[in-house]
C-alpha cells in the first residue's frame, strides 16, 4: 500500500488537499482510502470527515473520546486497516505517526521542525517556503504518493537493525535505505496473508509460527522438506462468531 501523511494545523488547508487527492486518485481508477485523526465527535453534519467520506473509497477518523465507535479500546492505525481494502491511504493529522512519510502544509509562523521531523517528502505549493519540494498541484502530488509512498507496520520490532520504524522511515525518505528492509513486511520463512493482504509478522512471531507449524507438519504423512502452502477460510468462523455473540 503507497501511503502519505498531510501534516498540518488546524485550517492548513489538509482537508482540501486530501479531498483533491481523492478525486484525482479515483479518475486514475484507483482505490483510496482516508485515515483522519480528530479531535471533535464524529456525527457532526457538514464536517470534514464527511466531505472526505463522500469522495474516498473508505474512511477512517479517530477521535480520543470515540475509538470504540469501530473497535473497543484504543487502537493504532494498523488496527483498522484490515477494514478498508484501498491501493493508496492518506492520512489526515496524526503527526505523532513516525512509520510513513508526509507532505507538510506549514502556516505563516508554525514550526517546520514539528512537522516535518525527518519525513517529509515535499510541501504543498500553497504553504510559506521551507526548503522543501513545492507540489504545485494535486496531479503532481498523487505522483509523489505514487512513487515513493509507503506505510511501515510500526511494530518497533528491531527486525531491520534499527531502534524503530521511525528510524527506517527517516532513511526511506532520505534515500538511504528501501522498504524491503523492514522484516515485518519481507517474507523470511513465513508469510501470511488475508484477502491477499500481507499481515506483518515481527521476528518473534514469525520464529514462532514456522516453529508450531514444522512441529505439526513433522508428525503428518507425507511431512517432507519444501515449499508448504496452508489455507483457510476465516469468513465463516466471523459469521458465526457474530451470531453467537
């Protein structure tokens, strides 16, 4: 999944943006999905979330007070993800996230640093002069996003030798290192996958499941060395699980 972060202040114009993203994602027939971080309730007419509802393929907002309207407790990004099926996802606010890159729509006297932070990738064309590459449109934004967009499983595992997913995704940005060097999303010895969606797995996880399963397949006829492929269908488990609930 090709993923971007807009980071800004409150009427910094993300909303916009990430609404023309939308529409320019959706002529070029590809599926977008919006994450928007809030901080006022949900069910409010007229608001930006429903404007950005009304123009992505699949919507996520976070609100403090309202996290368990999806799902009980509070919940990262990564846990609602499986819910949206999206090629691109833009995120909206959330600028604590440290695991994908971001443009920055920096207002007259805020402060580059908080929002840039090492990752990003350009500003909107829109915003005072940072230094930065200025995306004078939303068609060359969507490029951007296309090209060097990603979304890292924030696990923090160490898999790839660094202290966390903000590590790697600062050298990502930077050009200094490559997605594929997160462990979590490279296949190595197993991989799963749900309506082909990989789920990443971090070192301790992955050891543990190709152990159990090399443990089991050992004791089967015609339990051999190579390639194992196991599949099944969790639909019909969730269905009945719902009506027993």
């Amino acid at each position: 999944m090709r993923a971007v972060l807009l980071a800004g202040y409150k009427d910094s114009g993300k909303t916009q943006l990430a609404t023309s993203l939308c529409r320019r994602f959706r002529e070029m027939g590809i599926r977008v999905a919006v994450a928007k971080f809030s901080h006022h309730t949900l069910d409010r007419t007229s608001s930006d979330t429903q404007r950005l509802a009304q123009v992505a393929d699949g919507t996520i907002a976070f609100d403090p007070e309202t996290t368990s309207l999806t799902l009980p407790g509070q919940r990262s990004l990564q846990d609602f993800l499986p819910l949206v099926s999206a090629q691109v996802l833009i995120v909206e606010g959330g600028k604590h996230l440290g695991c994908l890159p971001r443009i920055i729509l920096p207002r007259k006297g805020d402060s580059r640093r908080d929002l840039d932070q090492d990752l990003a990738l350009a500003q909107w064309s829109a915003s005072p002069a940072s230094g930065l590459t200025e995306l004078a449109d939303s068609a060359q934004a969507a490029q951007l996003i296309l090209e060097r967009g990603f979304l890292l499983p924030d696990l923090d595992c160490g898999g790839c030798g660094r202290e966390d997913c903000y590590q790697l995704a600062r050298e990502i940005v930077a050009g200094e290192a490559d997605v594929s060097e997160c462990t979590a999303l490279s296949p190595q010895g197993v991989e799963i996958t749900v309506n082909g969606d990989t789920i990443p797995l971090n070192p301790f996880v992955r050891n543990l499941v190709q152990n159990t399963l090399m443990g089991i397949l050992s004791s089967l006829k015609g339990g051999r060395a190579g390639r194992v492929e196991i599949r099944f269908d969790m639909s019909d488990q969730s269905s009945s699980s719902n009506r027993s609930g």
